[in-house]
C-alpha cells in the first residue's frame, strides 16, 4: 500500500478493530470492549473522511 494513501488511517483503524475484537472474543468474551472498539473504528473513519474531503476540497480551490 502506497504511504501517502488517504484512507491509511481508516483501514489501520478497521483492520486494528477486527483483530482486537477475535481477540476478546477468543480470550474475554466483554461485549462493552467490543462496542468501544467499534465506536472508536467508526469515529477514526468518520475523522478520515472529513479529513480527505477537505483536502480534496482545499486543493482544488488553490488550483483556482
């Protein structure tokens, strides 16, 4: 995968989430680690997105 991809941060953030989540599943079943997990996976990619908006948005305005 290229370094400067713009979604890195979002696929880290799911990929970390579904090896954690096989991990408590296999050694302490805690459901409310689970559901934090995935809160914090859906507001790093929810962050990614905004992130890779604006800076589609502000490189295309400098090209103005």
């Amino acid at each position: 995968m290229h370094k400067k991809h713009p979604w890195r941060f979002a696929i880290g953030g799911w990929g970390a989430f579904v090896v954690a989540t096989i991990l408590f599943l296999i050694f302490d079943y805690n459901k409310y680690a689970v559901l934090g997990l995935l809160t914090a996976a859906i507001i790093l990619t929810i962050g990614n997105a905004i992130y890779v908006f604006y800076t589609k948005w502000k490189s295309k305005e400098e090209e103005k």
